[in-house]
C-alpha cells in the first residue's frame, strides 16, 4: 500500500511538473507573441478599429470546376469597412461591404450586386443583424436578426478575424493554453502552436518574427470530413496607437484545409480608436412588412452536425443560405410522381421536397432504391418517405451528377446508412473521407459507364473527360427494360446544372454548354422522343424541371438527328 501511495505521491507530482512547464512554455510563447505586436499597454489601448479594404475577393471551392483546386470566383471585387468597439471580454463589430459576383451567379443573384450593413455583438447577449440588405431574396429588403445557425457563423468569423481580441483573450487564460507544433506538410513549415481549449481556436504563429500566422478553428465538412479552417494574416504594418504603434496584418485570408483560399482581402487603411456616431453599432432590425417574422428579434448562437458550419459558410458567402432546411420540410412535403404517369416505367420517378426549385431522380429497382444526388438535409425525410411509399425498400445506390454542395452536401448520411456511393473514378479521391463509417465507392469511366438494370428498368450513368460544369459532371438515363415493345418516348435523361429545362433561352442554363451534351446523348444513342427532367428549371410539365429534348435541342441550335430503327444499349 505504502508503495502504491508513493507512486501515485510521485505520479501525481510529475503530471503537475509536466503541467507546470506546458504553461510556463506557453505563457513564453505568447509573451513573444505580444510583443511582437507591441506589447501589452500598446495593445490594451486600442479600445477601437475602423479597416478599411478595397481589394475583396472570395471563392467557392465547392462550386468549382476542379476536383482539387478553387477556380470559381463568388465576389470578383468588393469594398468593405469592419469597424470595431472592444469591451472588457465582448466587442462590437460592424461590417458596411459593397460587392460585385461573379457572372457565374447571375442565375440567383440578377445584378450581380450585393450591399448590406451588418452588426454583431459578442458574449452574453449575441446577436447579428444586417440593418441593409443581406436578404438572398431581395436586396432592397433589410434581412434582420440572422438566424441561429448564421448568427453561430457570422459570430465565429468575427471573433476569430479579429485578431487582437484573440491575443487578448489568450492572454487572460494564459494558465488553460497548452503549447504544441503544427506541421504544414505543403510548404514544409513549422508553426508553434498554443490554443485555447474553451474557445476551440488555435494560434499559429510564425518562427522568429513571432507574429500571429494564423487562427485555426477544427470543424465538421459533410464532404472532406474533419477539416480546418484558418483565418490567415500577412503583410502586417505598423499603425500608430498615440506615441506607439501596434502590429496589424494588411491581408487576411481565409485558407481551408491548407489549400482552399475561400475570402481574400487587403487593408488599405486602418485606423485606431476612431470616434464613432452614436448608435454606429446598434441592431436596426427591419420594420419593411415583407420582411420575415424570424428577422424582428434575436436568435442565440446555436450549431450542431446537422448544419455544421461549414455548410452556413458555404451557401451564405455565395448568397444562398435561407436558413435551416429542416424547420420549413418534412416527409409531408415530399412531391413525387412517375415521370410518365399511366405509363409502363411508374419505377421512374421524380420527386423534391418543399419547393420544386431542386428535384431529384428516384429509380425503384427490385432489390433497391437508386436516387441520383444527395443535396444536403434530404436523408432522414426521404428515407422516411420511401419506408412509407415503397415499403420493404431502402435506399441502396446514390450517383452523384458532380461534386457541387448542393447537389453532394447530404451524401455522407446515405452513405453512412450503407448505400453505394455511383461516381466516375476522377472523383474517388474527392469522396474518400466523406463519411467516418465504412462505405462502399463503385466507379466508372467514359469507355465503361455505369449501368444497373432488372426486368423492368435500366439505368445508366455517362461521364466523359473534359465534360462541361464539373471536371465530374455526368448525365444519367433511365429507361424501361429491353424489350419488342420498348417504347423509345419512355427515355429519361436527368441532367443536372448543364440544362435547366425552361420555356426558351435565358440565365437559368447556358447554351453553349449544353452542346456538348447534346454531342453526347447523340453518342450513347438516345432517341429524340426521350425526356429530359432538370434538377432544376421551369416548365410547365411534369414537376415543373422537364421537357423533350427535341424542344431543349432546338432551343440551343442544335440539329439533334431522328432516331434509328435499333436502340444502341438494347
């Protein structure tokens, strides 16, 4: 006993040893971290910011041509002021930006304009609200309060951007941060680390000169898995703070996974303890009765795996975010219908859930449900509608048309429930850490494409290299089984993006991508009579995103040939 005593005497000491030399290390380092900013009294005394930014970019790499890298502009430019009143532990944050998108988002956003003012306010009481604009509906429309989803979003972003604040708050909890190194394997840098366990934020900071490099936060991406998202800071100059002067980075960038540069901004001016009008930071929600009830009152920071915050990020920096899925649509608003009602194929279906402005492809084989994409929050409705519309069935195949969130965003769920994720084998690599639970990926390419069939459907997937859209982009068709009745007017072709099926030309698809579709359905041997249903579009047929492709054809000038007596895959 009495040596067991003594173990755990020495034990316990040599933890609290241990612990002792983290903090000591730690304290060290973000000591050289104050100061080369300069220091403690000069950084205390900056009580306000004004930044101002006349270079703005961001991207989307989730809406990008490529699989690897972001080469899809959202804003081209913007000019921006974040304004800034620090407290003891909470500041305000106020951020009046005026951008322009990129004319790929011409299709949602028809200016191409974006203007809004926007106040935060941290700790306790927390809150967001744009006082201008912000609304993805109508511009001219104050949006309000954000939501709680947005409202964690927008807080996080600011807190973690604001990078004094964050020295300051590491430096009042000098005794919790531990000390580690980060390894950046792309430029083969090392980065001492501290990071504060409360705030989930890790600082990394540069050798030798001792400034901030950057911020980390860890989250949760529904595509690429655990991830890291890094507010970056370069380029620091100094501002004068009375006599002395701070440290301030010129560029700030936000870097995911190591690799993605997502926003892009440059600080031309930045000004300390500016003099600001009474009221500059307080929420004006809107009084515009168009606006939404949700916008007139506050809504406290909430996130979940639900909606991480990798997905607010993602559809709000594009303009796309209209709140949480799941509290507008359930199984009840599932709508779905064979695409030939009385036909002999009522296997094919078409379907969307809430608003018919995203529809989705059901094939109901034998011996499973095949559903072509996965846009996110769809799992548990349509897994609960299928239980109750095909009971005995689930859902056993997931295609992805390409690797854009919308279209991909709720895949890991499918995935996680054990069905086969369809995708050509360019886009392996892309889905390889979607989901912790262990999966199952069937490929296919332009010589071998993917086809499923049974006695009274077939269906078959097409990708080709240098396709348009996404460097994964494929097209799909379903049909009724091979037989001497086969009925050429049963031939479902779902395209995703490339064709948005619509009563003429106009910004919903793009004509002179769909050639190369067209090139390619002539190829495989799709008949004029065929169908085409868009996940999105506006006709008024079927569910609202279908038309003949002999119509879609002749809209885009394209000379699409009669059919032949023989149908190529029968």
């Amino acid at each position: 006993m009495k040596l067991l005593c003594s173990w755990s005497l020495l034990t316990s000491s040599a933890l609290a040893t241990a612990s002792a030399q983290e903090n000591a290390n730690a304290s060290t380092l973000l000591s050289r971290v104050i100061d080369a900013l300069g220091g403690t009294k000069v950084i205390e005394n900056v009580h306000g910011l004004s930044v101002e930014a006349s270079v703005f970019r961001s991207q989307s790499p989730q809406q990008s041509y490529s699989l690897v890298s972001t080469d899809q502009l959202v804003a081209t430019t913007a000019k921006q002021t974040i304004s800034y009143a620090f407290g003891n532990d909470t500041f305000q944050q106020r951020t009046d930006r005026s951008q322009t998108y990129d004319d790929y988002w011409r299709y949602a956003h028809r200016s191409l304009k974006l203007d809004f003012c926007l106040v935060i306010q941290t700790g306790s009481n927390a809150s967001v609200c744009f006082n201008r604009g912000g609304s993805p509906l109508d511009g001219a429309v104050p949006f309000g309060y954000a939501d709680r989803y947005l409202t964690d979003y927008l807080l996080h972003v600011a807190q973690q951007t604001a990078i004094l604040d964050v020295v300051r708050k590491f430096n009042t909890s000098r005794r919790s941060l531990t000390v580690s190194n980060t390894h950046d394997a792309e430029s083969n840098t090392n980065f001492p680390t501290l990071t504060h366990h409360s705030l989930n934020l890790e600082l990394l900071i540069t050798n030798g000169t001792w400034l901030p490099y950057a911020v980390r936060s860890r989250e949760k991406h529904n595509v690429w898995g655990l991830s890291t998202s890094d507010a970056v800071f370069s380029n620091f100059t100094n501002v004068a703070v009375g006599d002395s002067y701070v440290k301030f980075p010129s560029r700030i960038q936000t870097i995911y996974n190591g690799r993605y540069v997502l926003e892009d901004y440059v600080n031309d001016k930045v000004t300390v303890n500016p003099e600001f009008p009474s009221g500059f930071f307080d929420a004006v929600p809107p009084t515009n009765p168009a606006a939404p009830p949700a916008s007139f009152h506050r809504h406290p920071p909430h996130t979940d795996e639900e909606y991480p915050r990798s997905e607010v990020h993602e559809f709000y920096e594009s303009g796309l975010w209209f709140g949480p899925f799941g509290d507008k649509n359930n199984v009840s608003t599932v709508v779905a219908k064979p695409v030939f009602p009385g036909g002999s194929v009522p296997q094919i279906i078409n379907l969307y859930v809430g608003e018919p402005n995203y529809v989705q492809l059901l094939v109901d084989f034998e011996d499973g449900i095949l559903l072509v994409d996965a846009p996110p929050h769809r799992f548990k409705i349509l897994s609960e509608w299928v239980k109750k519309n095909i009971p005995g069935k689930k859902i056993t195949h997931v295609v992805a048309s390409h690797h854009h969130r919308d279209h991909t965003g709720g895949i890991g769920e499918f995935l996680a429930d054990g069905a086969i994720l369809i995708v050509p084998e360019v886009a392996r690599n892309f889905y390889s850490k979607t989901t912790n639970a262990t999966f199952t990926i069937q490929t296919y390419t332009e010589h071998k494409p993917f086809v499923k069939k049974d006695k009274n459907v077939q269906f078959m997937s097409f990708w080709a290299d240098n396709n348009p859209h996404a460097q994964d982009w494929v097209w799909s068709l379903a049909a009724p089984a091979c037989s001497s009745s086969f009925n050429r007017s049963e031939v479902v072709i779902f395209n995703t993006d490339v064709i948005n099926p619509s009563p003429g030309p106009n910004v919903m698809w793009d004509t002179s991508e769909s050639i190369d579709f067209f090139h390619s359905a002539v190829k495989q041997g799709v008949p004029i009579e065929a169908t085409l249903v868009g996940a999105h579009g506006h006709t008024p047929y079927g569910l609202g995103t279908q038309d003949s492709i002999a119509h879609l054809a002749a809209i885009a000038g394209f000379p699409y040939p009669a059919s032949s007596n023989k149908v190529k895959w029968c």
